[in-house]
C-alpha cells in the first residue's frame, strides 16, 4: 500500500494544479494550492499557478 503525497486542487475542474498534502490549503475538508482557490476566486484572483486558467 503507498500514501498519496500529492493530489489534485479541488478548485474546479478547469484547475490544473497539483498540490502535495504538506503545504494545501485545507478549507471544508478538502485541499486547494492556493488561498484563492479555496476562497472561490474573489475578485477573479488568479490561483498564480502558470498555465492554469481556474480563475477564469
């Protein structure tokens, strides 16, 4: 059996980062790369991730 070390930001499905479980921001249970993630984008505040469009 191996321990999951990384897993997907649970943004939105457009949201391509990966986070690993020691630096996520956790809100409600779940894990997000960013604080802006996990806040829902306010103000369109990007996740700063290059390439990822979850903001949008």
């Amino acid at each position: 059996m191996t321990n999951a070390t990384q897993v997907k930001c649970a943004c939105n499905s457009s949201c391509l980062c990966n986070v690993s479980l020691e630096t996520a921001v956790l809100k409600d249970g779940k894990s997000y790369c960013s604080q802006a993630c996990a806040d829902g984008h306010p103000n369109g505040q990007t996740c700063g991730r290059s390439g990822c469009t979850c903001a949008a």
